[in-house]
C-alpha cells in the first residue's frame, strides 16, 4: 500500500509539472540565463516547478488521510496531528508565495528571509519541535522541553511556549532552507537529493525498530513528488525549483526528521556537505571577502567542480553518491557512531575547500605571470 502512495504522487507531480511549466512560459516567470556568473545555464528556463512538489505532495497526503490513514496506521500511535498538517500546509503556502514573488519580482534578501522565517513561527505554533535528541555524550537523551510555558488553548488543547525547544527548531529548519536553496545551482541536485533523503528517513520509519508508518508514508509521498518532478529538472532542465520549491524541499526534510523521533543527525548528514558548503561559503564572505553573507558568487563546491573539469551530470551524481552513503551509514549506526560518520564529512569538506583554493591560488598566479 505504502508503495502505491509513492506511485501515485510519482505520477502526481507528473502530470503537475508539465502544468505549471507552461503557466510558468505564459507569466513570464523565467530565470533568464546569463545575466551572472551563478546562471551556467544556456537557455532561459521556466520557474515555479517547486509548487509542482507542493500540491503534489498536500494533494495526495490529505486524500490518504482521509481514506486510508487508520488502516496505515493502525497498531501505532499516530504522532502526525491534524494541528501539524494545517500547520505545514500554511507553512508551505507561505514559502510558495514569497517564493513565487521573488522568482517574479526579483526580492532583496531581506524580503525574502521574511518568508521562511514565518513558515519556521508557524510549524512551531502548531506544536512541532525539537524536543529531544539522543545523548551523544553518553546513553539516554538530552531534552529541551523541561522548560515550557502554555499561552492559548483551544478547543481544550494546549499550546506551549518551549523556549529551547523553539529556538533549536527555528535554526535547524533555517539552517536546512537556506542549505537546499543555495545548493541549487544545478539541474537536478536539490530535487535528487530530496528524493534520497525521503527514501532514507522512510527506511529508518519502516526498517528500524522505530517502527513510524505514518511519518514513513509522509516520507514516500515527498519522494515520489520530487521524483515526479526530477524528471523535469534532471540536465538539462526544462524547469527550475524557484525560490519557493528549493526552500519548501529542505523545510520538509527538517520537519521530518524532527517528527521521525528528533532524527536530526540523520538529516543532517544527507545534507551534510551542503550545510557545510553553506557555512564555509558565508565565512568566506564575511571574514575573507568582506562582502554581504547574501551576496551570490561561485564559491559553492558544485560550481568549483564544473570549474575543474567536471561534467554538470558527474557534479550532480557525485553530490546524490555522497548523500547516500553518509545518509546509509546515518540509518545503520547509532549517535556516536554518527558523531565519527560526521567528523569524516567535516573533514572531507575541509579537504574539498583546502585543494580548490590551493588550485585556485596557482591559477591566479599563472594568469598574473
């Protein structure tokens, strides 16, 4: 049954993308190429493709909730709430339409930060949070739920302010939004990766002890979605995410992985390199080029490995392979285990920034002499 729900959003976001590319032609909302040095792509290339993944996924997860939830669940406890699902879809409706202002119109970074920054406020109102996170210092967890305080009630349900909690959950779903939206530089990566990461966390909701089948079918819908998608997106693509799409995939990502137990370290080592691309590359900005954090340049790994000689497909499988087996080795090993697995992709990065700015510094030189 949890196949044919990733059959169906497949075959869903299909049908959706090849919609929305020719509304996106008539508007005139297309990222025109050349016009600098981040847009490598040679032919002008309709927008919006991420409200495809959008509705694909809403459209189908509500259709299962109505019909055929409590038969998928049954036996376990549901830890998908109606709350929570008001709460994404809001949220979701909130990137794709700051997301689909910017794409047409072009918004200064402080306008579009408006936009994520109210999904992550609205998730957390409807009562999704970090609550806890496996102990990697010893056994047991670290909680950060002790402290909490109730602020509304309706219809005799509690809402609660839990300040760790709500803080370590606005970062992370930020910190995953901004990784996927900067990494999409290339036809198919963002949406390829999503589809890996989806697949994962539905493994470790269906292979592992911690048995979650309705969290694992919310997984399997969003794979099947970006899947649909992916064969729109994949080199060369005849649509792009958009602004909205790049950061909705990353916001569900996060919000999975917080509603599949707090399974933070899993998601974070699927996006692991682009994470610390995104940390590296705004670094670099600030304390080396002196410049916006926001400003875009080709300091990004994928673009340094077209720059290398890499094909724009070798790029992108590079990135899928890297994701899979970090995102594998998350599912199979237990926290500390992850802390080493994290320690090697930190690593792996520092070497990745250590040879091209070696590389680049030679080339600089030879172009001088």
């Amino acid at each position: 049954m949890e196949l044919l729900f990733f059959l169906i959003s497949f075959f869903v976001a299909v049908i959706l993308t090849f919609l929305i590319r020719k509304l996106a032609l008539k508007l005139k909302i297309i990222d025109v190429s050349g016009i600098d040095e981040r847009k490598i792509h040679k032919e002008s290339t309709p927008l919006l493709g991420g409200l495809a993944i959008f509705l694909s996924f809403f459209i189908v997860l509500f259709i299962v909730r109505l019909f055929w939830w409590p038969a998928c669940v049954s036996g376990t406890v549901d830890k998908v709430l109606d709350k929570y699902l008001i709460g994404l879809f809001i949220a979701g409706a909130f990137l794709m339409v700051g997301g689909i202002l910017d794409d047409k119109y072009c918004l200064s970074p402080k306008k579009q930060i408006i936009w994520p920054i109210l999904a992550c406020l609205i998730v957390i109102i409807s009562g999704i949070g970090v609550k806890y996170i496996n102990n990697p210092f010893g056994s047991g967890y670290l909680h950060f739920d002790k402290i909490k305080f109730e602020i509304a009630r309706f219809s005799n349900t509690p809402y609660y302010f839990i300040p760790w909690s709500d803080i370590i959950t606005f970062i992370w779903l930020m910190l995953l939004m901004y990784s996927t939206k900067l990494l999409d530089g290339l036809d198919g990566l963002v949406s390829g990766i999503t589809v890996i990461g989806a697949l994962i966390i539905a493994g470790f909701c269906f292979l592992t002890p911690f048995f979650q089948p309705d969290v694992g079918i919310m997984s399997l819908i969003l794979a099947g979605a970006s899947l649909g998608f992916l064969c729109f997106n994949w080199h060369p693509a005849k649509i792009f995410l958009g602004e909205g799409g790049s950061l909705f995939v990353g916001f569900m990502l996060g919000i999975l992985a917080i509603i599949s137990g707090s399974k933070v370290a899993t998601a974070f080592l699927i996006l692991g390199l682009a994470i610390i691309d995104l940390i590296s590359v705004v670094m670099q900005r600030i304390f080396i080029d002196h410049k916006s954090p926001f400003k875009g340049d080709q300091k990004h790994f994928h673009f340094r490995l077209l720059k290398f000689g890499l094909s724009h497909r070798l790029v992108v499988i590079l990135y899928w392979l890297i994701a899979v087996i970090f995102g594998l080795n998350a599912l199979i090993f237990k926290t500390k285990g992850k802390i080493i697995i994290l320690v090697v992709l930190i690593l792996l990065s520092l070497g990745f920034t250590t040879f091209f700015s070696f590389k680049e510094k030679k080339i600089c030189q030879k172009t001088l002499k």
